[in-house]
C-alpha cells in the first residue's frame, strides 16, 4: 500500500518533517502553533492513508477531500509561520506542501471524473 503509492509516501514524509520542525518549535517555547501544525499536517497522511482501505469511491474521495482541507489548514499554521519572525521558517515544508495539495486535488478531480463514468 504505502511503496509505489506516491501520495502516501509524500505525505508521511512530508509529517516526519514537520515533527522534527515542531520539535524545534516548542524548543523556543512555541507551543500553540506547533501543536496545531503538528495537528493538521499529520491529519494529512492519516486521512490519506485511510483512504485506501475506502469503503466505495465515494468514500475515498471523501477522505482525500478531508486530506485537503487539513493540508489547507498546514499552508495556514506556515503562513503565519513565516510571517513571524521570531519563528524559524522552514520553506522546505511549503514547498512540500504546496505539492501535496496539487497531487490531492490532481487524485480528487480524475477520481470524480472516473466515478461518472
């Protein structure tokens, strides 16, 4: 499930940097914002990785359509990351992130389209 499947890999990659940067966070006493980026970008993967064992197709764009949402919210919590100077930012991670979101959003529309079919 998780080797060859590109989205998954992306995502649980992309959560393990974000660990490792919202380690460095609390390290500088910011723990609001590294627990809700710690929150939704981990959200990502589970929901992603949930989504292949979906239920119907339905279900499996329903779930990537969660996965999107979080990674959404990830952009966010980065934004206000980069915009505050007393945070380290690590562009690497919206970088990543912008990714994730075109390659979900890429899987939802050919899903969509495949399920009128």
């Amino acid at each position: 499930m998780i080797e060859g499947n590109l989205i998954v890999q992306k995502t649980i990659i992309f959560s393990n940097h974000v660990i490792q940067y919202c380690e460095r966070l609390e390290e500088k006493k910011k723990y609001v914002i590294a627990r809700q980026l710690l929150r939704s970008a981990t959200s990502i993967g589970a929901n992603v990785f949930e989504s292949q064992n979906a239920e119907s197709r339905l279900d499996f764009i329903h779930k990537l359509k969660i996965a999107a949402k979080e990674a959404h919210e990830t952009m966010y919590w980065l934004i206000l990351c980069e915009a505050n100077k007393s945070y380290d930012f690590n562009a690497t991670l919206k970088n990543e992130i912008e990714e994730i979101i075109r390659i979900l959003n890429k899987i939802i529309v050919s899903s969509k389209s495949n399920s009128k079919k």
